[in-house]
C-alpha cells in the first residue's frame, strides 16, 4: 500500500505542476516547476524512495525512446540526415571527449571514467521541452524536424557512450579496439532485434486481426509492451537495449502506414501514449525533485573532498559544465553548418548563408531532459567490491543542475534568438496535400457509387439510395473543385474553408452545450448523451486541428 500511495502522489504532482504552469505570470518550463513541488514533497513527507539503477532504465527509458522513433517526421529526418548524423553523432564524441576531459580537470576526484560518463548522459538533447518553451514564439518547422532528428539519434548514441564509460569505471579497463568492435555489435545488434521483432509481431498481430477482427484495447496494450519486449531481449543478447527500443519505435510508425488499424484504436492509441509520454516525463522530474536534498548533500560531500569547503563550488561547476557545453555545441554547429554549405555549393545549388541568430539559436536548443535524468538516475550505485560508485551523487547534481540551467537559459534567450528571424524558405507542400486530398476524394466517389450500387440493385427504393450517394458524393466534388483551383481562386478557396471550419467548431460546440443542458434538465438520458457529446468531441478534434 506504501508503494501504491507513492506513485498516486507522484502523479498527482504531475497533474499539479500543470496547472502551477498554466497559473505563472511568467513563462517557467514545466519541468522545473515538477522538480520544485518534488522538493517540496520532500520537506513535508519523507517517501523514502529508493531508484534501483537497472529498474528505472527497463520502466522508464523503453517507451519513451520508443515514441521518439514513432512519431519523428521520417521525410525531415532523411532530407536532412547529413546535418543530424553529425550533430547526433559527432557532437556527441566531441562533447563527451571534450567535456569529460573539462570535468576531469575540474574535479580531479572525479575518476576519469565516470566524468566521461556524465559527459555521455548530459549530451542528449529534448526537443519536447524545447518546444514547450517557445510557444510563444513559434521554432521554425524545419529547424524543430532537425532538433528532433537529433534527439532521437544522440539519445541513443549518448547512452550507449554512458554504458561503455560506466563499464570501464567498474572493472577499470578501457581498449578502444575492443570497444569498437563491441560498439558494431551492440548497435548493428540492437537495431536488428528491434526491427525484427518489432515486424514478428506486427505480422502476427495482423494475422490474428484479419482472422478473429480487432480488439482495440488490445492493439493498444500490444503497442505498449513492445518497446520493453525489444529492449530486454536485446539487453538479453548483449545488444542494445536502448537502440533496439528506438528502432522499435520507427518500425511500429511504418507498420501502421498499412492502414489496416481501426480509426478508433488510432484515436485511443495516440491519447494512451500522450498520457504515457506526459505521466513518465513528470515522474521523472518530480522523483529527481524528492532526491535533490539526499543527492546535494552526497555531492557537497565529494566537493569537500577536493578541498572545497564551500558549498557554492556546486554552483560554480554547474555553469561551468553548462559553458562548456554550449561553446562545444556552437563550434561544432558552426563548423557543420559550413561543411554543409560547402557541399551544397560544390553540387551547384544556391547558397543562403544563415546569419549567427540561427547558429546561435540551434546551440542554445540543446535543452536536456528526461533522458539525461533518466540516464543518470542509472548510474550503479556500488563497485563490483561493495564500495560505493565514486562520485554518483556529484554526477547525479552536475546533471540535474545542466538540465536546470539549460532549461532557464533556453526560456530566456530562444524567444529573443527566434523573434523575426529570417531562415531559407521551407519548400511548400500544398500542392502535395491537394493532390493527395483530390485523390482521396475521387476514392471516396469511387467507393460511394459501387456501394450504392450493390445495396440498391433489385430494390424498389433505390432512387432513396441514389439520393443518399449524390449528397456524399456532392460533399466530395466540392472539395475536388475547391483544391483544383490555383493562384487567386486558390487562395479564395483556402480562405472559404477556413471560415467553414471555424463556424463548424462553432456550432459543434453550441450543440455540445445543448446536449449537457438537456441532460442537466432531465430531458436527456445519461447513455444517450453520453453518445451525443461523444459525436461532438471527434467532431471538433477533426475540425479544430485541420
């Protein structure tokens, strides 16, 4: 009952640090209010709780970097694959290389190999709380598919990198031939067992759907326990559990382009894994909150070590490693944005050169998260003798401090960088959805008038049939009219829909209200207008994000 209370306050303070947000005056990203109430949870009530390393991995980092792999943009991520390899990778050498020889230098008694570690684990980058903070100024489209592409990529690549350094800080042995070749194995390994198990089940799901029919919740579950299905039968192989999840995660977005899945197991689907992604992140957060107290107090420890009495050293190599990244970061995107244009110029295209706003803007974006917490909340917490890990609790501060400041420094500086500022144009791709929407519409007719055929032949009504398909089909040729239009009628077309859309909102919403009043007033049943208000919400959702 004590572990079942726990996890009941700590999503209760996820649901909280909601709505503190949504109340501040000023713009606070969210994660910094979860770790605050997950102090204040501590001062109040000591929860007692205690992270196994290996647990914490296995719960919370499968579905997340699998949903990570799931929904990024493939089109953005393979036209841009040069830029985001080389942040993804490259960066993530450079910065556990150069940042974890700093922090070795910095802290002397920190071993080096556990100072190449927290290297590893703050190198991830999190495009969600980048987005989080600029809402109030939009990130351009182009550079959001990017900081993506990369996040998906150096999440995977920086904790393969913490797992090696990890490794040699436990048995004290390092051979970069041996780890190479391990790194082959483990990742080409990981990737496969992803994949195929990932496409096993998917073929065996659908075989068992075409068969018996679908179950949604069952679907969903399925989509839920694959992650953690790659993920321990990669760890199982010695492979990597982290890339096998990532891949499993790509594996299931292109699964579902089959369109064989009920629109109805889509819809819950997506709003299950919403609130997985909302629920694992704030834990995450708050739990670091609730440890903050015990992990300062070990890390002050280590400070002390170094012959630092002063508890502001923490403080001080705090800004210092978060310095250090982001002159690491706007040096490499310097450099790669120059070797990018370079070759872009040597294959003849025209050259827009972005001014330092967008270099300066892309450096600033590597927020960390969820994924460096979660990371570093898995360092061990004992040598193979029984002694401690050196320097965990210094590791753990350090890391949740580069997470703190990064977050504060992006919410001040990104909307200054992104105000106004001028990027190369993005291509359109109207003209690709009309196309896609007139083809859809003429598939719609096609369907339409063999299924009004087939229900009215032989029958005495079937002028009602022929009546009912012209309404259908009317609503079709329209919007084949509509997006065939171009230039000024296209424009007038687009403008016309917009309007329709608003006031089909409108009155969606209007009937909505209706609905609860008449139930309020006891002239609706409970059940039916539970089905009536259901209409209206898929209603509004397909009309209010179109």
């Amino acid at each position: 009952m004590e572990s079942i209370g726990v996890a009941l306050l700590l999503l209760s303070a996820v649901v909280v640090s909601g709505t503190l947000t949504r109340l501040s005056p000023i713009p606070v990203p969210q994660p910094i209010v979860q770790i605050v109430l997950g102090a204040v949870i501590t001062a109040f009530a000591d929860l007692g709780v205690s992270l196994d390393p290996d647990l914490f991995f296995v719960l919370f980092l499968p579905p997340l970097l699998a949903l990570d792999g799931w929904r990024i943009p493939k089109e953005g991520l393979f036209r841009d694959k040069a830029v985001i390899l080389e942040l993804a990778l490259g960066l993530v050498v450079f910065t556990v290389l150069g940042v974890g020889l700093f922090v070795h230098w910095l802290i002397p008694s920190m071993p080096l190999a556990v100072a190449f570690a927290l290297a590893a684990i703050v190198s991830p980058t999190d495009p969600i709380a980048v987005s989080a903070i600029a809402t109030r100024v939009p990130i351009p489209k182009r550079l959001m598919h990017i900081l993506e592409g990369e996040s998906l990529l150096n999440d995977a690549s920086g904790l393969v990198c913490m797992r090696f350094a990890v490794a040699a800080a436990l048995t004290g042995t390092f051979s970069l031939v041996e780890a190479t070749g391990t790194f082959v194995w483990v990742a080409v390994g990981g990737i496969l067992i992803g994949v195929g198990l990932t496409w096993v089940i998917l073929r065996t799901q659908s075989f068992f759907t075409r068969r018996l029919g679908e179950e949604t919740g069952s679907q969903i579950l399925v989509s839920l326990l694959i992650p953690f299905a790659a993920y321990l039968v990669a760890e199982h192989l010695e492979c990597s559990g982290i890339l096998a999840a990532v891949a499993a995660g790509v594996t299931m977005s292109y699964g579902e382009q089959g369109g064989r899945t009920l629109a109805i197991t889509r819809v819950r689907r997506t709003a299950v894994w919403d609130t997985v992604q909302f629920s694992m992140n704030g834990i995450i957060f708050v739990l670091l909150g609730e440890q903050l107290p015990q992990i300062a107090s070990g890390a002050a420890r280590v400070v002390r070590e170094t012959g630092h009495h002063d508890p502001i050293w923490l403080i001080a190599y705090v800004i210092a490693i978060n310095l250090a990244l982001g002159l690491l970061r706007f040096v490499w995107v310097w450099v790669s944005l120059r070797f990018t244009l370079y070759r872009a110029a040597k294959r003849g295209q025209v050259i827009v050169r972005p001014g330092w706003r967008l270099i300066a803007a892309t450096s600033l974006a590597g927020v960390r998260g969820a994924i460096t917490l979660a990371g570093v909340l898995t360092l061990p917490l004992a040598m193979p003798d029984g002694s401690a890990f050196p320097a965990r609790d210094l590791a753990i501060f350090l890391a949740a401090g580069v997470i703190i400041v990064s977050l504060i420094v992006a919410s001040i500086g990104l909307p200054f960088l992104l105000k106004d500022l001028q990027i190369p144009p993005e291509p359109s791709h109207q003209r690709e959805e009309d196309e896609a929407r007139i083809k859809g519409a003429e598939a719609a007719i096609r369907a339409i008038e063999a299924l009004q055929h087939d229900m009215s032949e032989g029958r005495a009504d079937a002028d009602i049939y022929a009546d009912a398909g012209a309404r259908l089909m009317d609503i079709y040729r329209r919007r084949i009219d509509g997006r065939s239009k171009t230039g000024d009628d296209a424009e007038l077309a687009r403008r016309v829909e917009e309007i329709e859309r608003k006031l089909w909102v409108a009155g969606v919403k209007a009937e909505r209200a209706e609905f609860f009043r008449l139930r309020k007033s006891r002239k609706l049943s409970e059940e039916l207008m539970k089905k009536l208000v259901r209409e209206t919400d898929l209603a509004e959702a397909r009309f209010g994000s179109s």
